[in-house]
C-alpha cells in the first residue's frame, strides 16, 4: 500500500512540481489511507514541496427547535450507507462516519429571539475552526423568521468557501410550489431544497419521503 503510494506520488511530483515550485495533493477517502499517504510522503519525499490535504464534508446543521435537524441528519446518513458514531461534544451531537470523511454537527436549536441567534452564531464560529465546509439550515415551516435570514445571510456574506443549502423540512404543501424558488430569491440565490425526510402519516394514509436524494447530490456530489 505504502508502495504503490510512492509510486503515484512520484508520477504526481514529476509531473505536476517542475522544478520543486510546489504541488498539494487533495486526498478523499478514509482516515487510514490518507495517513498511509502522508506516510509515503515523509519517508521518500520529505526534500520535496508536496503538501497532502485531507478531503471532509463537515456539514453544520443549524434551524429552530424541533425543525427536523435530527431527522434530516439520520436519513442523510441511511441515504448514503456509511456506518455513524454519534457523541455529544459540549452539548453539539456529532455525527462521525467511520472514516470520519464525512461529520455532520447539530447546533443546539435556535428559538426565535436574539439571545439564541446570537448563542447559534457563535456556535457555528467556533465549528468553523474545525474545517466546517457546509451550512444546512433547517426551515421547518414555510415561515422564515428574520433573525433566521439573518443568520443564514451572514454565513453566506462571511465565509464565502462554505457551501450554504437550506432544507424546507416537513414540506408537503402541494399549493405553495413555487415557495422554495421565491425564498431562494430572497435570500440572493441560495440554494433552497424542499423535502419530506420520512414519510407522514396523514388521514388517507401517508405520503411518502422525497427530495433525500436532491440534497444528498447538493452536499456531496457538486463542489
Ligand atoms: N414524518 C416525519 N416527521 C418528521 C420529519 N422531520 C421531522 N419530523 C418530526 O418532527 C419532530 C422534530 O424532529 P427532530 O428531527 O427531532 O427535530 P430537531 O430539529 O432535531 O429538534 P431538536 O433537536 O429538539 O431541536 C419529531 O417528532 C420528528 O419525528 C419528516 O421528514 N417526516
Ligand atoms: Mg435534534
């Protein structure tokens, strides 16, 4: 294994670092592997300018109490098959796949006035220091307060590498179609995704989940 990443190593350093001006090399993939790599680095390339990086998806989720953050994350984690560990670090559940390639962080919910907002944006300040690469905000009613505009408008305004995407949760209003579109308007395009995480109940029977699949290709597939 260690091998073979030499091997490759060396091809990427004869091709793409003439002259020794520098090169990183972004790895996606398990923990171990990518330790392997650094490895391979350090013992047959330490003279060279070759930085590793390793590749996450490290998703905050944020929204109001009871929004559908848990849900979400849950289904978010069956959709893609990974095994979690979950821990709560300092009142924050963490969900970690087993490679940890992909983390998923639950900011405590947020109930409607300044104080909450205010303790959720410092929460999310202090994850951005681990590496947090996506914002999903939870909208759990298809009425979206001001102070949640406001903190989804400052993520995006201030950190521009973070990938924001809000998720109507619960959403089953057939009439208000056009809704996600309109919202995505006012919050300057970003991207809005309306989907049922489980399935509801209703008095007909029930209706079944949707829209797992869109988000799961919004926070993974496109970069
Ligand atoms: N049927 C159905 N119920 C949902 C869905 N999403 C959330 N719920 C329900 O809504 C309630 C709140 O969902 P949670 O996922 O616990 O919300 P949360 O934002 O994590 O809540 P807190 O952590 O308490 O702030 C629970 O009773 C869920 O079962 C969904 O997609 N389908
Ligand atoms: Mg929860």
């Amino acid at each position: 294994m260690k091998e073979a990443a030499a091997e490759i190593i060396g091809i990427i350093d004869s091709v793409y670092n003439m002259h020794n001006r520098g090169v990183n090399i972004y790895f996606e993939g398990p923990e171990e592997d990518f330790a392997t790599l650094l490895d391979a680095v350090d013992s047959s390339f330490a003279d060279k300018n070759i930085e590793c990086i390793l590749q996450q998806t490290i998703i905050a989720v944020a929204g109001k109490v009871q929004s559908g953050k848990t849900t979400l994350i849950e289904e978010l984690a069956r959709y893609g098959g990974d095994e979690y560990r979950v821990n709560n670090v300092d009142g924050i559940l963490t969900y970690a796949s087993n490679d940890n390639a992909i983390i998923f962080y639950e900011i405590p919910g947020i109930d409607i006035g300044v104080d909450n907002i205010i303790a959720a944006r410092e929460t999310f300040e202090r994850l951005v220091k681990t590496g947090v690469t996506v914002f999903l905000y939870c909208l759990g009613s298809s009425k979206i307060e001001y102070s949640e505009e406001n903190l989804i408008k400052f993520v995006a305004q201030n950190y521009p590498s973070i990938k924001v995407i809000v998720a109507l949760t619960k959403y089953i209003d057939e009439d208000s179609a056009s809704y996600p579109k309109q919202l995505s308007k006012r919050l300057n395009g970003i991207e809005v995704v309306p989907l049922l995480a489980k399935e509801i109940k209703v008095r007909q029977g029930a209706i079944d989940a949707y829209g797992i699949d869109v988000l799961n290709r919004e926070l993974f597939e496109e970069k």
